[in-house]
C-alpha cells in the first residue's frame, strides 16, 4: 500500500518541476497584476522557448544600470533582456521581496533596523542613556539641549568625543516626558534614543545607601539583585575573575611552562618585523640580505637565543600601586581592580595569593584598609571623579645581594617608601591634617608590631587631581615620615628617598623615578646589554631615557663616557645623586625629552650627519690618510671655510657657536692633552655636587644640565673659551666606538628620536630594551628598511588613527632621508615579570 501511495521518485520528477515552473508563473502574474504596466522595452517577449515570461521578469536590475545608472542602451543583453533598467521597471519577487541592490530595499531595511532599535525602558530605573548625541557636545552642551527641549533632570553627564550621555531623572513622569519629546523633537534631524543605563557596583550599595530589603531599586538594579551583588560587566568579571586572575594571569602553569609560552609569543611578534620590513622596503631597492636569510631560521629577522629566567620568581616587585575602590560585595577595598574601567568594571579585590607581590606589600595594603574602615573622607569614585583617598603605591628598596641570598627575596628589603595618592580638592586642611596624623600613626604602629617588625622608611602624599591614577611627576608632594641623616656633603636633606642596588651599586630612588619593578633580573638584563654592545675603554654611550641612571651606571665601568637623557626631572636628580654616591665621574645626565635634545646631543659630541657624509666624500677623492685611522673625525675638521665663533651645515642653516681649537687639538691623538681633559671632566663633576644640582633643577625640562664653572690651571688654556657643559663634550671626540642603548617606555621611541639615531653615520651598533615588543617591532621597522633617495614628504594619512603601530612605521619609513639601515643581529627575551603575559626583548642592530 505505501508503494502505491509513493511512487518512485524518478518518475515524478519531470512532472513536479512542471508543474512546479507553472505555479510560479501564475503566483507571478497574481502577484503583479496590480503592480504598474512595464515599458515596452520592457514587455517584450522573454527568449524562453515556451514563449512564456520568466518567472523572475524584471525583479532585478540589470548589471549594467547597476554599474553605470544608465538605461536599457547599451546592455548587452539587447531588448529581450529580463532584467530591469530602471527603478521604476523593477517587480517585486515572487516572495513579495525586492531586489537588495535597490533603493526600495534599503528603505525597507532601514525601516526594518528602526523598528527593532526600539527598545522597552524600565521605568523602575531613572538612570538612563541617551543614545546618538553629537561627538563634540560637553557635559555642558547637554545640559542646555536638555534645558532648551524643556525637559526635567536630576544630573546629566557626558565626556567629549563619545556619542553617549548618561541622565538621571527625578521621577518616572519626568522620564516620560523626556522621551515624548525627544521623539518629536530629533536633533539635527538625528532621534536621539533614550535606554537603560547600569550604574557601577560602588554606586550601587553606596551612592545613596543601601537599598531597603536589601534590594537596589531606585539605582537601576532589578528587585531580585541583592544588594551588594555585581550585575552586568562586573558580574561577568565576578564570574570568571578573581584578583590573582587579573594581575598574574599565568600563575596556574608552572614557571618552565611560562617561560616556553613568552618564548613563542615574542618568536610570533618578531616574525611581523620581517614581514613589515618585507612591505616597507621600496620597489626599486632590493630587499635586504637579513630577509632573505629570514627563510632558513622560520621568518625571524635574527635568532631569537632564547629566554632568560628570573632568578627569583616569587614577590619580586619592588613597587606595587594599590587601588582603593568597593569590592563587589560593597566593602572598602586596597588592592587591584578585576578589569579595565573602559569595559566598565570598577570593583577592587584585595591582593589575595599573588605570587608576584611581596608579603610586606601586602601587609602595608591591609594594613590601610582597615585605616579607611574608620576614616571620614570618601573614597575616589572613577565615575563622578570625585572622593579623597585615591591609591597606594608601595616601593620596596633591597640590600646589596652579596649580603643575603637570591632566593630569599623578603629578607633582602631593608626600606620601604608608602606612597599614599589623594585628591585634595574641596577638602578642609585641619580635617586633612587629621587624617594624615591619624594614618600616619595608624601604618608606624601597624609596621612595629609585625613580627619581625617591617621597615617603614618614608610616607609620602602625592596630591592628584586628574581623571586617571596616573600621576605626573610634577604632582605636589607632602612628606609624612621620612629618613633622617640622609643627607650627602654640600647638599640639603632629602627625606623622599630611599635605596636599591644593582650590580653591587646604590642607587637612591625618589617617589615618582622609574625603577625596574624586578631588581634582580634587571642586574642581568643591564649586563647582557653591556655584553652586546660590545663596550670598551674607547666606547661613549648614548643612555636614552635612562631613568635613575641605572643602565649608564652600571655600564660606566667598562666604557669611557656615558651621556644619559631623561625627560623627568627628579629621575635626572637621582641619577646625579647615584653617580656622586658610588663615585663615578664619567657621566653626564640631560633632562628633557629625547625628542627634543636627541638632536643636539648628537651634533655637540659627533657633529651633524651632514658634516659627516661632506668629509667620508671628500676623503674617498682625495683618499688623505689621517694619522689616527680609528679616531673618529672631529665634526668640525671637515669643512673648507670654518669659522672659530660659527659653522654651517651642508644646508646653509648656521649652528650654535662652538669652540674648535680644542676639539681639533685633542681630536690631532694628544695623548697629553686627552689625559688633562678627562682629569679636568672629573674635577668638573666632583668639585660642587651641591651646585651641579641646584644648577639642574633651576633649568626647565628640555635644556641640558650644567656643569659648575670651576676650572684648574692644568687645563685652562685649553678650557677656557669652552662652556662649561662643552668640557665633557669635547673630551667626546677620541672615542673610537659610539653605541646607543635605548629603554623607552611602552609607546616605545619618539620618530624623531629614531630619526636621528638612523641618519647619524658614527652610530654603527644600537642596543634596544623593550617592555613592550609590540612597539619594538615598529621602531626597528624604521631602523631596519632601506630608504631610497627620493624620499617621500609627509602628506599625512587621514586613516591613521585605524593603522597599526606597524603600518604607521611603514608609513614613516617613506620620508626617511636616505641613510645606511640597521640590521637586526640578535635577540633574546629576558622575563622580569613572571606568572604574567609581560616580557623584556633585548635585540642589538648593527650596521
């Protein structure tokens, strides 16, 4: 019976597909028999051989009126084409849909879009969102939009440059009314949609209170979330983090396994600067021989040998910044927060089983945890920017490591400096001197009954009033505890410092200087720096964004000269102290941005680049041997007509005046006169450090450091018409190796600073630290790519703001001037910060 209720399927198909097209037919002409008459052209007959239409006539357009507009001539279809040539001609489907490349359609989709926008608002909740704002409203301009439209509000907030603006109404008629009138009153003929908006846990149980029963209702929370309980971006970051997960997201695999993880990771992003530089290299240059090598050792621009380990691996920050926040359970809280704020998460977790920070940084958290518990002022709220105690930031300062073992890193802390940030805006001095007299007592009494007892060296105040936590180095200080006999000859006592050491070297850090958060492994990543750079007694060193000195200091030993540049002011006062304190008398520190005196610097000791190519010309026609082959050429003894009180360079440009007769008779390999110098420097930097440093801090940012106007009789005639700064600059000039070590923060290098170090010719070897190998990649990009010798200006890219930090140094590499690139000879990565992602990159480029 079923066989003859199914017939085989071969011999109904035929018949099904008939019948099938037919039905299509007339659903067709159903479907279309109200629709407007066609064109002529357009009701010819179709070429089907049964002579009737096609059951999609003239439901799409025609190829060509999609490509140019025009109309049935020219198609190549010829009049018994199909399709439509014009909106008007167009049918809808059999399916009552129209041809999505048509204007009809995209009026139905937007309609479409506009309806399921829509959204149902709670009214239980007044915090609310207005959606589509202009971009360069304020806060301000809202509020007179808002006032202009008539509408109620109890605050309204929005930041520049978003879309997005958040209200808060008084009552739920105020809320109706507001979208009523938002709906017939568009802006700039732009809707502007009102939605739920959530507030942050902190705001949820502490802005007004704790809700009754235990329920958040008038803060934008549901009836059934407990009070207290995340909802939202911090539920989700409740659910999967805790603050272990957040700062040290690889403490669950054992450190072997880590350090193979960081090993691939920095091999995948080394790999890019070939395939960059592969991009970037100009059509008519060859590429160079390093990438064509790439191929035999798996892309790589160099060998990547390896991975150097921390020697200790557990609490080895030396500084740890504590936020202060809610916890999610509404609780006041010293520790880290579980995410990001842009993602919406404010909650802070106590720094529970952090294998990366100390047990005496711990302590000191908790033990200002429980002083807030008591404390009167409000805590720092991140959305309404506004509270009093902001963060905690806890530097430790280690012993020298000949006295204590490497493994026991908690011994090794001799001084600690608490450094406590606030806000001190709208808050009244004699209710804050309270607080500090209480705190202060609070942390000395804490610290004394710990057994051991911990070391409290210095408690410092900062006073911060941006948005972020932040701070710049410039922010006031207010000293609450402090050392007392710190304090070097000629100089005032400081009581905002304390000390570290490094490679058997005591360096004194002040509360905002940038110091290696991991101090051991920062003594061997300084020493396999030193190693590649190939250092020697004949060697000046370009310490770029040196910091405290400790890179030059460390390395002082085995070069002749160090010339560090720093951009903030008290870091360059460290480094100044540190060199008087471990006696070392053959550096120099400049403060400013390396941008700004890069430049400068490198034309005072080595001459312009320009000079430089005139004189390696003029020697290859002349082919004149010099009596000392490996000296380096003075930068003034290269020019036809040169002037005692002023130069040119090769573009006419007239440089500051210099004196040369020095140079040229140190530069001619006087010995003697070589000897007299450098005795000369050091008397220089020795002979009132007191000076030297109220000299220092006089200058603005960005000039350099001067040196003291004392001179003796061995060398005045030959350093008197010098200025005081030029003293070590001259002796500059029979250093036969010039080497750069650079350490520049995460954004890695100004271009202009990269600029300047590619196009100068006596920089032949350059060492590059990064914290950041993502930026190490883009400035060895425009280190490493040829240039050609029509180089490109400028023009500006309006797409820059969506590229790559890869594609902007492709782009930069364009209006590179035509110099001599690096090539990239070794890497290795250095892990100075274990159980998370981080990673050092040390790589040297030679040329």
């Amino acid at each position: 019976m079923e066989d003859d209720k199914a017939p085989p399927p071969p011999q109904q198909q035929p018949e099904l597909a008939g019948e099938k097209r037919k039905r299509e037919e007339d659903s067709t002409d159903a479907a279309t028999g109200d629709a407007p008459s066609a064109s002529p052209a357009a009701s010819g007959e179709d070429a089907v051989a049964s002579g009737s239409r096609h059951p999609m006539w003239k439901t799409s357009l025609c190829s060509y009126f999609r490509r140019r507009g025009a109309g049935a001539e020219g198609c190549s279809h010829g009049e018994s084409c199909r399709y439509a040539h014009t909106e008007e001609e167009l049918r809808p489907r059999p399916d009552g849909t129209w041809d999505p490349t048509s204007e009809r359609a995209k009026k139905l989709r937007k309609v479409t879009a506009e309806a399921e926008e829509e959204v149902t608002l709670d009214e239980q909740s007044l915090d609310k969102c207005l959606v589509g704002l202009p971009r360069g409203w304020t806060a301000d301009r809202l509020k007179g939009f808002l006032q202009d439209q008539g509408i109620s509000y109890a605050t309204a907030k929005k930041k520049k440059g978003m879309t997005v603006g958040f209200v808060t109404f008084e009552s739920v008629e105020q809320l109706t009314h507001a979208v009523q009138v938002l709906k017939e009153n568009p802006s700039g003929g732009k809707e502007i949609k009102i939605a739920d908006a959530n507030r942050r846990s902190n705001q949820k149980v502490h802005a007004g209170g704790p809700a009754d029963n235990g329920t958040a209702k008038e803060n934008g929370s549901s009836p059934a979330t407990p009070a207290g309980e995340a909802s939202g971006p911090e539920a989700v970051a409740s659910s999967k983090k805790s603050a272990r997960d957040a700062v040290t997201p690889l403490a669950h695999m054992s450190y072997n396994d880590q350090l193979e993880h960081k090993k691939h990771s920095m091999a995948q992003i080394l790999k890019r600067l070939t395939r960059n530089a592969r991009k970037a290299c100009p059509p008519a240059i060859p590429l160079p021989n390093w990438i064509y090598k790439s191929k035999e050792i798996g892309g790589l621009p160099c060998k990547l040998e390896g991975i150097m380990e921390s020697p200790i691996v557990n609490g080895y920050r030396n500084k740890c910044e504590f936020s202060v926040g809610y916890s999610l359970e509404g609780k006041k809280t010293v520790g880290f927060m579980l995410g990001n704020f842009r993602e919406g998460v404010t909650a802070v977790e106590e720094p529970v089983n952090c294998p990366n920070v100390s047990e005496i940084s711990c302590t000191f958290a908790q033990m200002f945890q429980d002083f807030l518990q008591s404390s009167n002022l409000p805590l720092w709220n991140r959305v309404d920017n506004c509270g009093f105690w902001r963060q905690l930031t806890v530097r430790e300062g280690r012993c020298s490591a000949e006295a204590v073992g490497l493994q026991n890193g908690e011994s090794q802390i001799s001084e600690v400096m608490l450094i406590v940030q606030v806000c001190l805006t709208d808050v009244d001095e004699a209710v804050m001197k309270e607080e500090f007299d209480k705190l202060s007592a609070a942390l000395i009494q804490g610290a004394a009954m710990c057994s051991p007892p911990l070391p409290l060296t210095i408690i410092v105040v900062q006073d911060h009033k941006g948005i972020s936590n932040a701070a710049s180095p410039d922010c006031p200080l207010i000293p609450l505890l402090g050392p007392k006999g710190d304090k070097l000859e000629g100089e005032a006592e400081d009581k905002t410092r304390i000390h570290d050491h490094i490679s058997n070297l005591k360096f004194s850090i002040s509360p905002t200087a940038f110091f290696q958060v991991n101090t051991l492994a920062a003594e061997r990543l300084y020493t396999l720096a030193g190693d590649w750079a190939n250092l020697n007694s004949d060697t000046l060193l370009f310490d770029v964004c040196c910091g405290t000195g400790t890179i030059g200091l460390t390395l002082a030993h085995r070069v002749g000269m160090v010339v560090g540049i720093e951009m903030n002011e008290s870091a360059v006062s460290d480094a100044h102290r540190n060199a008087l304190i471990n006696d070392i008398k053959n550096c120099r520190f400049v403060c400013g941005k390396a941008e700004d005196v890069i430049g400068s610097l490198l034309t005072e000791y080595l001459g312009s680049p320009q000079q430089h190519i005139a004189a390696s010309e003029s020697n290859s026609v002349i082919n004149d041997t010099s009596k000392n082959e490996d000296t380096i050429d003075c930068p003034e003894d290269n020019g036809e007509n040169m002037n005692i009180s002023t130069e040119k360079n090769d573009n006419g440009e007239t440089e500051r005046p210099r004196d040369i007769s020095v140079n040229l008779s140190i530069c001619a390999g006087d010995e003697e006169r070589k000897g007299d110098l450098v005795d000369q420097v050091d008397k220089e930097v020795n002979s009132s450090p007191n000076e030297h440093n109220k000299a220092a801090s006089e200058q603005n940012c960005g000039e350099e450091s001067s040196l003291n106007d004392e001179s003796t009789d061995t060398t005045s005639a030959y350093s008197s018409s010098i200025p005081n700064n030029n003293v070590l600059a001259a002796s500059a000039c029979q250093f036969k190796n010039v080497v750069a070590i650079v350490d520049p923060p995460r954004v890695g290098l100004h271009p202009t600073v990269i600029k300047a170090l590619r196009t100068h010719p006596l920089i032949r070897r350059l060492v590059y630290i990064s914290c950041n190998p993502d930026s190490l990649v883009a400035n060895a990009i425009e280190l490493c790519t040829p240039t050609s010798e029509n180089q490109e200006k400028n023009k500006g890219n309006r797409g820059w703001r969506s590229m790559s930090a890869a594609g902007l140094a492709r782009q930069r590499t364009k209006s590179m001037p035509n110099s001599e690139p690096f090539i990239p000879k070794r890497a290795m990565a250095v892990d100075l910060f274990p159980h998370t992602s981080h990673c050092e990159m040390v790589m040297l480029f030679e040329r």
